[in-house]
C-alpha cells in the first residue's frame, strides 16, 4: 500500500482523519493505522475511501494494491477484467 499517495488524496480532498474514520465507521486510532500501513484497509473499506475520495480506479490501484491489480487492455484502453 502507498501509505503517502493515499495521506496525498485525503488532503487533496481537505479530508481529516477523523472525517475517514467515520467514512468506515472505525475510530481515528484505528483508521491512522490504517492509513500508515499498520493494519490493512478491508475490501469494503477501500471501496468506501476510493467513493470518499473520488479516486479514478487506477488511484485507487496504485494506493491500494501497488500497482499490481490485473487488467486487460482493450485497444487503447485499460479495462479491469470481467467475470
């Protein structure tokens, strides 16, 4: 996970800790820990930050997963797999 990008992205969007703490429903201990890479994020509370944040899905990539979730390319474009 990319601790600072996603540090980077909360401030961008002039969001507190505390704010994201709610955003999962845990508390600010709790989501700091988070944050600096202490405890791992859930499946249900990235998706809820990546919604809080705007995040396009290859921020979320790349704060989340490193980089390294899969997708096809389609074309020009980069498309996540499908089922």
């Amino acid at each position: 996970m990319n601790s600072m990008e996603l540090s980077f992205a909360r401030q961008r969007k002039k969001r507190t800790q505390q704010q994201m703490a709610g955003v999962i429903k845990k508390s600010l201990d709790s989501y700091s820990k988070k944050e600096r890479d202490k405890v791992s994020f859930s499946p249900d509370e990235i998706v809820a930050v990546t919604l809080d944040l705007e995040l396009t899905f290859d921020q979320m990539n790349d704060i989340f997963f490193d980089g390294h979730l899969p997708f096809r390319k389609s074309g020009s474009e980069a498309l996540p797999p499908t089922p």
